[in-house]
C-alpha cells in the first residue's frame, strides 16, 4: 500500500504563517501610520474647535430680530452654520454670505437640515437686508460669547458649524474657501 505523501513539518508551518501574514499585514500597517501620525484625506476643509464647546450647554445666548432667543438644540436634528460678520459688512461680507447661501441651496433636498444664522450688524444696503432676510435668521450675540471667532478685518465673514445638540464642530476662518465649506456641508448634512 501507498500512503500518501505528506509535506514535511517546516513546510506546513511556513504555509501557516504566510496566511496569517496576509491578514495581519493590513492590520500592522494600519497600526503603523497611526502610530506615526499619518491621517487618510477625508479632513474637512474648517479647523475643529478644540477644546471642543456645547453653545446650548454654556447657554449662549442669541436674540433674534423679532426678539425671541435661538434655540440651539431644534425640534428636529438640523445643524445651525453661524455667519459671524466682521465691522462694516458691505459688498464682500455680502457676497459671501450670497456664497454660503448658494451653498445651502446645493444640498438639494437636504437643505432644510441646515439652519443659517447671521450675528452682527447687517448691511445697510436695504435690497441686501431684504435678500439677506430670505434665507438668513438675523441676530446678535448677547452676551459676546462668541466674539472669539468674530473676524477683526472689516468686510470680512468667518463660519461656525454647529451640530443639532449645540456643539461647535468647526471654524471657517475669514477668507475661507467658499467651495471647501460646501464639499463640508454635503458630507455632514445628510
């Protein structure tokens, strides 16, 4: 009778560990570029606000035109994009705040998950007011709790995100890319 041949020791081992290498290499790798600081390229195009702050919980407070206080944490989840203006909001602040709206409108049926906030003085152009007033809620900080990311150059607009439960998610600073904010926008709204 023959029997059949079987590898030798060694040989079954090593057949062992290079199936265990092929699934562990992607695992080792992983652990490696983590260690190492290495990030994928999905970042968001706003810096986040770290130490990370809740609006609702610090009891922020902003009074709209029509005298009521905003709520920060809505009836249903929606994220609230402040628009903080900067002194003398005039044909910049206002094309960026045209932009930003621009951008809302690019959610498509997803853009009445997200609320649009204007803090500061607005134009004084009364055509802009009354497009501004379209799609913006007006209002003003009352206790200038969010002064720290209010722009100092003038004609200039800066961005918080802000997450339906009240935290601040992320800071576009003045000059911010108008297309970047959108790419943002399209990935958080959803």
């Amino acid at each position: 009778m023959n029997k059949p041949a079987t590898p030798p020791p060694n040989r079954s081992r090593l057949k062992l560990v290079l199936i265990m290498l092929v699934f562990a290499a992607p695992m080792l790798v992983a652990g490696l570029l983590t260690f190492t600081g290495w990030q994928p390229g999905a970042k968001g195009n706003g810096h986040p606000i770290l130490p990370q702050r809740n609006f609702a919980s610090e009891q922020v407070q902003v009074r709209l035109d029509d005298g009521r206080l905003w709520p920060w944490r809505d009836s249903e989840p929606r994220l609230t994009l402040i628009a903080l203006a900067g002194p003398d909001c005039a044909a910049q602040c206002f094309d960026t705040l045209t932009g930003i709206a621009k951008a809302r409108f690019m959610l498509n049926r997803n853009q009445s998950r997200l609320r649009l906030l204007y803090l500061g003085e607005p134009p004084a152009d009364a055509g802009r007011l009354a497009a501004m007033r379209a799609f913006w809620s007006l209002g003003r900080d009352v206790d200038g709790k969010l002064a720290r990311f209010r722009p100092a150059a003038p004609d200039s607009v800066s961005a918080v995100l802000v997450e339906s439960n009240g935290t601040a998610l992320s800071l576009y600073p003045a000059g911010f890319d108008g297309t970047g904010l959108m790419r943002d926008l399209q990935k958080v709204v959803k």
